[in-house]
C-alpha cells in the first residue's frame, strides 16, 4: 500500500489532489497534515472523514516532532502547504517565509532522515515576468514578490537536499490553478461571488496582465503522473498553454452570469505586478503527460460550482 504525507491537503489544490487520488487508487493510505490556517477548510474534506483510507492530522509543517512522527509512517511527501496570496505576502511577508522556507526546510529534514520520496509543489512565478516565449525548467528564478521569493528559496533547498543527501526529490512548478474550492481572495472565484452577490469586480491596472491557466484537476493529474514518472531531482513546468489577459477572464466570467462590463471597477496595480507568465511543457508532454480541460469548459464548471456551493464560500468572504 502507497504511503503519502500531503501537507496543506485542506487547501485548494491539496484538497483536490486527496479527493483525486483516493478516487484512482485503493491501495494508498493518506495522511493530511493542515495547519488550518485562513485558507485551510475541513469542509473541503467534510465528506471524507470516514474514509479508512484517510487520515487529518491538526499540525504546523514548522514543527519538527509532528513532521518526524508522521514522517516515519510514509514512503512519500507532497508539499502543498504555504502561504500563497501575493497582495497579503507585500503587506507583510513573515509567515511567507516562516511557512514557506522554514516549514520546507523541516519536512526536506525529516525525510532525509527517513530515506522518504519528496515532492515540492512550486510555481510558475518563481521565474518573474517574460514578455516573449516561455520559460523551460532550466531557466534562471527571478521572482518579484515576496511570496514568489519565498517559493523559490523553498526550490533551492530541495534541490540542495538532492544534491547534498542524495534525497529523491521532485519538483513541479504550475500555472494559475482554477477551480472548485479555490479561497474567494483569488481573481477568479473573488469575481465570480462578488457578481453573485451583485458587487463590482476590482480589475488590477489595465487588466492586459497575461497567465496560463489551468483546471485544478488537470494539475492534480500531472502532479500524480509526476510521481509515477519523474526522474529523481527533475523539475517539470505543469500549465495548460492556454494563456489569456485577466481583462478576457474577467469579460468571460461576466457573460456567464449575465452581466455586463459597468460591473468591472479599475483599481490601482499591485507593486511588481508581473506582467506575463507563460512555461514550456515540451518536458512532461514528451513523458506523455497533456492537460484533458480547455478553460471555456473548465471556467464553466467553475462558475456552476460556485454558484450551487455559496454555503461554502460565503462564511469565508464575512
């Protein structure tokens, strides 16, 4: 039976990588380990508490007797517990590194002790900006926020731990993740329930900044095939390659609730707003890896998420 230690498994994409794979596999045992913050819910996970299957675990990836105790009962640790808002890391970016760096380098330490797989779950913003082509894996880290700096220390420490302690480790690095269960302060859903409950949507600057973005469970999917396929200290790039302008995202997600463009308000640009992401997946496309949603159908479902579940993410925006 597979053994895995998924840590921040009560956020966003954590929560949608469990449900994932306790739905592929019945040989896997999980263990979640939330610190419960803001963004980590137990209603993302309500149904499964008694899955035999899974397990929760309440504890802070920067505790050391926690991680080493749940270490010792795995064979593998997928790390997707961090801080992640870009606006909350420029007002005050201490739990940034606290989590980010520090919480990394405990787990990297508790599964070297343990001859324990490793995979670190990054992001396309540890790259920065780039205006023409896209960035490949090899490229140089060149962040621009204090949160996208503190993921790409996180980076460094793993392939330290891989170069120095011949630790297995894996990294994957994804576009702008979208989808059910996603905390309302992000773009997409803050937009979609600000329309349902009849309110503007606060657009960053021109609104011409460029992302990739890809359903959750296609990047769910690729982080799984990553661990089934990556080669030990690879990074792969996960995206969709379908890039679009926040302002294109922001006029589709108006016509899918019947509104119109007096909803939009154009507020002050963020301090080094990156103007454009966009990654290379020629690496895990050639492994055989290809993303199954386009984002007309993928936003779709998204929308009609969020509008049948305003149970969820209403306690979250009062």
């Amino acid at each position: 039976m597979k053994k895995i230690l998924v840590t921040g498994g009560a956020g966003f994409i954590g929560n949608n990588f469990i449900r994932l794979m306790l739905e592929k596999y019945s040989d896997i045992r999980i263990i979640n380990l939330d610190k419960l913050t803001y963004a980590g819910n137990l209603n993302n996970l309500k149904d499964l508490e008694k899955n035999k299957n899974y397990c929760f675990v309440k504890g802070d990836i920067c505790n050391k007797s926690i991680v080493s105790k749940l270490a010792k009962k795995v064979d593998t640790i997928v790390n997707f517990a961090a801080e992640t808002h870009v606006d909350r890391s420029i007002l005050d970016a201490n739990s940034f590194v606290q989590t980010n760096v520090f919480g990394t380098y405990i787990l990297l330490e508790a599964a070297n002790e343990n001859k324990t797989k490793f995979m670190q779950i990054s992001t396309d913003e540890v790259y920065g900006s780039i205006k023409k082509t896209s960035f490949k894996e090899t490229n140089s880290l060149n962040p621009n926020s204090p949160y996208s700096a503190s993921k790409a220390g996180a980076d460094m420490l793993v392939r330290a731990f891989h170069i120095t302690y011949e630790l297995f480790t894996l990294i994957t690095r994804s576009s702008n993740n979208f989808g059910p269960y996603q905390h309302p302060e992000k773009f997409i859903p803050l937009f979609i329930t600000n329309l349902i409950e009849d309110k503007k949507v606060p657009l960053y600057g021109d609104g011409l900044n460029v992302r990739d973005w890809i359903y959750v469970v296609d990047n769910c999917e690729a982080i799984d095939f990553v661990l089934q396929n990556g080669e030990n200290g690879e990074i792969y790039n996960i995206a969709s390659g379908i890039e679009k302008k926040n302002l294109e995202v922001t006029k589709r997600i108006l016509e899918l609730l019947d509104k119109n463009e007096s909803c939009i308000e154009y507020v002050k640009d963020r301090p080094g707003h990156d103007r454009r992401y966009s990654l290379d997946t020629n690496k895990i496309n050639k492994l055989g890896w290809k993303p199954k949603f386009d984002f007309d159908h993928a936003i779709e479902l998204t929308v009609d998420w969020y509008k049948k579940n305003k149970w969820w993410w209403h306690p979250l925006k009062t």
